[in-house]
C-alpha cells in the first residue's frame, strides 16, 4: 500500500470528500433516489470509523446506520432477509449496512449459527434478492474492508488497553483469531457466489485507516451519479419590536452548574460562593417555585 497517509493531507481530502457528500445527498433527496451500502470485513478493519466519516456532516433524518444486533426467536423464523428488508431507504434515504445479511455467509457460517441447509440457501437466494434491488431502482454499494492478521492483532490489542474502545471487543471477535483461514475460505467462496455484475464487491485495503476512508468514499462517490442541486436562497428575516413579553424570572428554572468554569481557572482560584452556588441554586430555584405556586393558588 505504500507509506501512510500524512494526517494533514487526509484530513485536507476527507473535508472536499465530505462536502461531495452533502451535495450527494442533496441530489438524493431531491430526486428520489435510493442508496444503500454494504460495510462488510475482518473484525477490527475499519468499518465503523469510516461509516462514522462518511455520516459526519449528513442529515440524519435521511441518513441512516443500520446495525443489528442477533435475531431475536421471532426473528430467526422470518425469511432471512426479512429484518434487513425492513432497513432499505426509501426515496431520498441513504443507509449504510454496518454488517448485513452476509453474516450468513461468514460469522453465521463459521461459528455453526446456522446448518448447512440455511447456508446453501442463502448463498443461492442472495445473488436474487440483490438483482431485486437493483431491478426496484435502489443503488447497492457492497464494500470488503481487508486487513492484515498483524495490523488486526494490533488494533486488538490496543482495545484492550484503552477503556474508551474495550466494547468494541467481543469474545467473537478474540474467537476470530483462531478461526483466521476459516474466515478466509468463507470470504472466497461469498465472493464466488455473490460478487455478481449488478452488485460486486469493492474491497478496500485497510491496514492505514486513512487510506482507507478516503478510497472508500471517493470510490463511492465515483459510483453515484449526483449532481450540484440549486439550494432556495434564504434571507434571515428582521426580529420584530418587541410586544410586552417578560420573561420568566430565571431564579425559577433549574439551570445545569457551570462545570465548564472550573476548566478555566483552578478550584482554588474560584470563589467560595461561586461554587456554594452549584449547590445552593437549584434549592433557591425549588423556593422559588413554591412561591409561585402558592401565589397562584390564592389567586
């Protein structure tokens, strides 16, 4: 892959990158178009933090993440694919699968979660199902982050270390360093059956987490065909003049303490009575309101 992305440049490219994406978005709500992407791989290869990119500076509201947890018993009786089906945009919409249906073919399949009977018949519907989504308008996405066994043994370990990301580390996951070339056979024979025309694979190499991004999204927007859309000029209107309105006395609202203050300064250097105020403010506040209360009440 080369040396590793400079962080000045990445981050230069991953803002152009991400403006491209608000006006993808932009396109998509304006005509309807539906888009939906694939975030498959090796545990620990990047999916999420590139998900997290791409997402940044999106409307949620037309932006969504689809993670499923494990199927629940009812669940497990639907049609495979029918608590994904569920996810996929509707117009306008842009979904990004953080894991898909292709748990089937690979963590399903090597752990033994399903029988072998369930595993060839996702492997012959899924090719189906995708040319259905294609055939229905809705543009699919699918990209394989691929990582190393040194760099995911890496990142492992420093999950471990670091209390801010040890949930991202699972016994599944430590379980995955045993079962590597079990993973690596269900990987190729996934990409025999389903890496087909309408819908192929992208395989993103991602042992630089930068690199990765980048391509990942620049290839997506490469694939999309979006265009700029006339946003409606807005013009800020003028505050009209004021009709008699009095605010509620503030000493009657619960205000959160101001934390941040301490970050200023040391606690020594903050008054006595500033930080008696923190504690003595919200039972002012309750006085206050009682007050009220039995103002109105003899009303």
């Amino acid at each position: 892959m080369g040396e590793k992305l400079p962080k000045k440049a990445y981050e230069k490219e991953l803002y152009r990158l991400q403006a491209e994406l608000v006006k993808m978005q932009n396109w998509a709500r304006a005509s309807g178009a539906r888009i939906a992407v694939v975030f498959e791989g090796r545990d620990a290869a990047g999916k999420g933090g590139t998900i997290s990119r791409v997402t940044q500076y999106l409307n949620p509201r037309f932006a969504h993440i689809a993670a499923l947890d494990k199927p629940t018993d009812r669940e497990r009786s639907e049609w495979y694919f029918q608590r994904y089906v569920e996810h996929l945009p509707a117009a306008g919409e842009i979904v990004l699968f953080d894991r898909s249906w292709y748990n089937r073919a690979g963590v399903e399949h090597v752990m033994g979660f399903c029988t072998k009977q369930e595993y060839g018949r996702f492997m012959h519907q899924c090719p189906v199902f995708e040319r259905m989504l294609v055939e229905d308008g809705i543009l699919l996405r699918k990209y394989w982050f691929s990582v190393s066994d040194t760099e995911q043994q890496a990142r492992f370990e420093s999950r471990l270390d670091d209390p801010m990301r040890r949930w991202k580390l699972s016994p599944m996951d430590l379980e995955s360093i045993t079962r590597w070339e079990d993973y690596s056979r269900a990987k190729d024979d996934m990409f025999t059956m389903t890496d087909i025309p309408e819908a192929p694979w992208y395989v993103v190499e991602s042992d630089d987490k930068r690199r990765a991004r980048i391509n990942m999204i620049a290839h997506l927007l490469s694939t999309i065909p979006y265009h700029d859309v006339p946003e409606p000029k807005l013009k800020l209107p003028r505050r009209p003049a004021s009709t008699g309105y009095v605010r509620t006395p503030l000493d009657m609202q619960t205000f959160v303490p101001d934390h941040a203050a301490a970050l200023l300064c040391p606690v020594e250097a903050v008054p006595a009575a500033r930080r008696e105020c923190c504690v003595l403010q919200p039972m002012r506040q309750t006085g206050a309101r009682e007050q009220l209360g039995i103002a109105v009440a003899r009303r």
